[in-house]
C-alpha cells in the first residue's frame, strides 16, 4: 500500500479508517477517515474526557454548496479503525464549515461551527451544539454569534483568569463585489460567562491575517499565528492576556493563503503544521475560493474610484504539507519534517471527478502519552490521519 502520490482514484478504496503502519517511516501509522461524501475538508482533532480522539469535519459535494455539513468520526482508546462518521448538522440551505470541539471547564463538550449561503463568506454565523454527557449526545443548534462574517476555525482556549478565547476572522464583504477574502481581518470572542455571551475584540492591523490560532505559552502568554491572505509568509502576534494582541507580523515559515495549526507539545516545543509553499514558489492563481459556484445574490455594482487595495491570492499549490518546530516560543522555526508530497494542485475544488491533489486544512493534537495527531484534507475527497510516535518526530 503507498502512502504518498497515490492517483486520486485510488483514494476511496482507502477511505476504511483502519489506522496502518507506514512503511517508509518508523513510528508512523495512517489512516484514511470513512465518509459517504464526494468531498470531505477542514479537519479538527480533540479528545473528549474519556480519551476518544474525534474528528470533525465538513463534506458534502463541494464546498459552498447546500448539502455542504458536519461530520465527526471517532477513535476509543485501543481501537486501530476510526468509526463511521456522525452527521452532526443538516440544514439543506446552508454550506456548514470549519468545525471545531472545544471541552469547557465544568465538563460539557462544545460543537462548534460556520453556516452560509453558497459562497458568501460575508454572510456567515457561528453555530453550536453542546453536550452534557461528555460527547455521546449533543443538544439543538443554537446560533452562538449573528455577526455576520464571523468565522472559526481553531481551537477555544481559556486563560488564567478563566476568560474564554475563541479566535475568530471577519470576512468582509465589500459594496458591489462578491466576496473573495481581500479585507478579511482578525478578532477573538470573548466570554466571562461560559459561553453565555460574547464580546469580539480586533486584532490590529490585521487585514489579510486569518485563521487565528492561540497558543499558550509560559507565565500566563500567548501566541497566535495566523494564515495570511496575501500568500506571503505566516504571522504572528503576540498577547499577555489572550485578549489584546501586538498587530501580525512575518515570521520564518511562507504561506500560501491556506490554513495552518500549531500546538504547544509536553516539552514546551511549538509544532506547528502548514504547507511550505507560498505565492513566490509558483504561478498558480485563481479568481477566487468559489469561483466555481454561483451565488445566489446578484451584486449590485456601485459608482467607486479604482482600488488600490491588495488582492488576496487564491490557487498556489497546497503542498508539501509539513511539519515544523520552535524552541524560542514561535518565534523561529528552523527544523521541518514534511508529512506529505505531491503538486498540491488546488485550482479546482472538483472533488466529483478527482481533479483537485491538494494537502491542506491540517489540526493537531498531542495525547497524555506523547504521541502527536495529525489530520489534514486530502485531495479534498478524504480526511486522512497520521499517527506519530517520539521517535518519528526526529
């Protein structure tokens, strides 16, 4: 069985969920997560309080599209195939996405997710579901935040005073135009009350700084690293609160306006997993992430001077999807292992007849034994899973 450079045909027959040793790399096991979806995207990895490791995701046929929900697979601890997938939302008007678990204080289990229209970002609000009894059975939706153009994708993280941070990015819409990420900024929603209400704080200075991903640092700091829109190089911001960050800067690792995950392991190392590629590396371009969709609105074009504002950049490739370390609390990352190869292909979104090759959307996790998770989209049909012992992180 080959585990990198596989023809996109030949990924279903792999999608069983049986957790495999991989034979090039000691210390290593995969898995292809099932699903009954054409497409399948936007990974998150959590354990709940028994120690099952989930994943949530979203499939559907393409993203953007109606039948576009949520679904979550689990693995119980000892198990060697993750389970059939749970179809964790179904609103047939709505394209459903980015979700995410988050395991409050107190016990209960949070379901969190997106919901649009077709492919208005601008338009999206923050969904959620909580369970009572740990994860097995999760309540009615409820909409968590109506401001339209929020969006999530990374893990809620408490602070010492026990402050809630969900990191947060605002996809703005502009007048006449269809939304296509150009202005998108960064936030964090803050509760006091958990979960009861929320309260968004900016990030400054942070148009085209997406994907927020708040990790905790020693003596009570925090740092965030953030896609960037621009494709250019990874950013960083800075916080000794969880609540008012430093505006994003550039750090060592490029970007390619694709989605990024980091986590700080039992030893204090940062890890973080992206794709080491940016716009500089490739040509590639697209229009835009759903150039391929119509929307169901017709923009209404409006009397304006010519924009001199940067554009986001859409279709560099989404490969290799690599692994990288930090000793210096994220500040550099200067030693890399690559998780997957290929051309990335990403100009298309077309799971239906495998044209997309793409690695992308990764989350990662480390469990009570030191082992390291990783899940990330593969070719935009499967989700697949990579298990990796202390010694296959080199």
């Amino acid at each position: 069985m080959a585990f990198t450079g596989l023809q996109p045909d030949a990924v279903p027959d792999l999608m069983t969920g049986e957790i495999i040793a991989n034979p090039a790399k000691s210390g290593r096991f995969d898995a292809y997560l099932p699903s009954p979806c054409i497409q399948n995207h936007a990974a998150n990895l959590a354990f709940l309080p028994d120690g099952t490791l989930t994943c949530v995701w979203f499939g559907g046929t393409m993203e953007g599209m109606g039948d576009i929900s949520i679904y979550m697979s689990r693995l119980t601890p000892g198990a060697i195939q993750w389970s059939q997938p749970e179809k964790m939302s179904d609103d047939p008007t709505k394209s459903e996405q980015n979700p995410l678990i988050f395991n409050a204080p107190g016990g209960n289990v949070w379901l969190l997710y997106t919901s649009q229209t077709s492919g208005n970002q601008d338009g999206s609000v923050v969904k959620c579901r909580i369970s009572a009894d740990g994860g097995r059975t999760f309540g009615k939706v409820r909409v968590l935040c109506d401001i339209p153009g929020t969006f999530v994708r990374q893990p809620i993280v408490v602070n010492g005073a026990g402050t809630w941070l969900l990191p947060v990015f605002r996809c703005v819409g502009l007048p006449g135009e269809r939304w296509t990420g150009d202005a998108d900024t960064a936030g964090v929603l803050i509760s006091r009350d958990a979960g009861k209400s929320w309260t968004m704080a900016e990030v400054p200075h942070s148009i085209g700084a997406v994907h927020m991903n708040i990790v905790p640092l020693p003596e009570g700091e925090f740092v965030a690293f953030y896609r960037n829109r621009f494709a250019e190089y990874v950013l960083s911001s800075r916080s000794s609160d969880g609540e008012n960050w430093s505006a994003p800067e550039p750090i060592d690792l490029p970007n390619n306006n694709s989605s990024i995950q980091a986590v700080k392991l039992e030893s204090d190392t940062i890890a973080i997993v992206y794709n080491h590629c940016n716009a500089s590396m490739s040509d590639a371009r697209r229009l835009s992430l759903y150039d391929e969709i119509e929307g169901d609105e017709v923009a209404v074009p409006v009397a304006s001077e010519p924009s001199q504002r940067r554009k986001a950049i859409w279709g560099v490739p989404r490969a290799p999807l690599s692994l990288a370390f930090s000793t210096d609390g994220g500040r550099s990352f200067p030693r890399r292992i690559d998780l997957d190869a290929g051309d990335g292909y990403c100009l298309s979104n077309n799971s239906k007849d495998a044209v997309n090759r793409e690695f992308s959307y990764p989350s990662i996790i480390q469990g009570a034994d030191g082992t390291v998770h990783v899940a990330y989209t593969y070719y935009r049909r499967a989700i697949k899973y990579v298990r990796l012992s202390q010694d296959a992180l080199g």
